[in-house]
C-alpha cells in the first residue's frame, strides 16, 4: 500500500522529469519527512465561494422565488436540487 510520502516522491519524480531543462526549483522530498508540495501559483486568482443548501435558506428572504450569488459561486449538489424543487432562480452578481 502507498502512503502519502509515496505519492509525494512519485510526483515530485514526475515534475523534475517535465521541468529538468528548465532549471527546476522544486527539491525532491528526503525519505520519510513529512512533505507537502508547494502550490502553484495562478495567473488570474478568483475567489469562488462554495454555497450548500443550509447557506442559501440563510440567504433567501421570507416568500422571494430569487436569490442573489457572488459571481463564479460553487453551488452543491443538494442546493440544486432544492433550488429545483422550490422553483427558486439563482441570480448571478
């Protein structure tokens, strides 16, 4: 069975091999150490916010079929499916 370090020095294996020519700054983790993988850094950050069903119902005022969200919002399955049931629309800001 791999433990997480294996999969950490697999990985890491895997990225030397891709950036070898490119002068890699990523070190190869030493046997047994407790690694996490740095994170990459993105271009564009955008904040999306996941909403579960119980953090809609907060949102949703008494008797309003709509419901206004952040823009890029995450929203789980379940929500889905109480927004279908209730016949509610999502608004996107």
């Amino acid at each position: 069975m791999l433990t997480r370090n294996d999969l950490l020095d697999i990985l890491f294996e895997q990225f030397a091999r891709h950036t070898a020519g490119a002068g890699s700054h990523y070190p190869r983790p030493a046997a047994g150490r407790n690694v996490v993988a740095p994170a990459l850094k993105s271009t564009a950050k955008q904040k999306r916010i996941f909403l579960s069903d119980r953090e809609l119902r907060r949102m949703r005022k008494p008797g309003a079929k709509e419901i206004e969200v952040p823009a890029g919002a995450i929203i789980s399955p379940l929500a889905k499916d109480w927004i279908d049931y209730e016949g509610i629309k999502i608004v996107f800001k």
